[in-house]
C-alpha cells in the first residue's frame, strides 16, 4: 500500500507558501481550471452571440471597460453591462474566440480576435479579458477591446 502523506503535506506546505495564491485550500488545481474556462466560455458565448446577459453574472461590480472607438473607464457591473450591450447592439459580431489564455495564477486572462459589422463596414478588434478571485468564484475585472 503507498502512502500519499508526504506528498499531501508537500502539496500544501507549497500552498501555503505561495504569495497570490488563487486556488483557496480544499479546491482542487483542475476545479479551478474549469471554473475559469467556465467563465471564458461565457464571455467567448455571448461576445459571438452579441448577449452580454450570458456572461454578465460573471463581471465584477468594479470593472474596467475600454471599447474601440468608445468608452474607457472603471465601471460599475450594470454600467458595464449596458456600455456592453450597446456596444454589441451597434457593431454585429460575425465571429468571435479565444485564441490565447494565460496560466497566471492570480490572473488568468484570454484573447482573441473578433470580426464585427458596423454601419455595413467589416471590423476587426483585438478583445482582452482578465479575471481575478473574488468571494470564493472567478469573476471578469478588465475588458478590452480595440
């Protein structure tokens, strides 16, 4: 029979030791991996879909907006909510995915390329999203796209 204790203790000994950790004792590294890629999903869902409501519930109530050709600022979720809406009310998304995500561990973010129509007029926009723990979940502190 093997024993797992010195490699339990070593696991936490580590997580202990780690400055910013973000994955709280008792969660698993994969749970949080998942509820990360949960909340890209979303975003990624609802960018190609032009329904902030989809991903909404995942913003933080301090958000830092910067839209292209628009707004740029710390706002409240429902300002960024609806700065959102409008913003994909009036650009069409054709398409939209993540092509990159970044492993931090405190930030994990993605990017991705999105084609929109606006005014009849293809557009092509970088989009940037950051996460950060918050309250025990995952939730989105910074969108950009330009």
């Amino acid at each position: 029979m093997r024993t797992t204790a010195p490699l339990t203790l070593l696991v936490v000994l580590a997580q202990a030791l780690s400055p910013g950790m973000s994955i709280p004792p008792g969660e698993s590294e994969q749970a949080g991996k998942t509820e990360i890629r949960d909340v890209f999903d979303d975003v990624q869902r609802g960018i190609s879909q032009g329904n902030v409501a989809i991903f909404s519930p995942h913003i933080h109530s301090q958000v830092r907006v910067t839209l292209h050709g628009g707004e740029t600022g710390l706002y409240s979720a429902n300002q960024a909510y609806y700065l959102l809406q409008n913003f994909l009310r009036d650009r069409k998304p054709v398409s939209f995915a993540f092509t990159t995500y970044g492993e931090s561990e405190s930030t994990p973010y993605g990017t991705g390329n999105a084609a929109f129509t606006f005014r009849g007029v293809r557009q092509h926009a970088q989009i940037y999203v950051a996460l950060a723990r918050e309250g025990g979940r995952w939730v989105i502190m910074l969108i950009n796209i330009y």
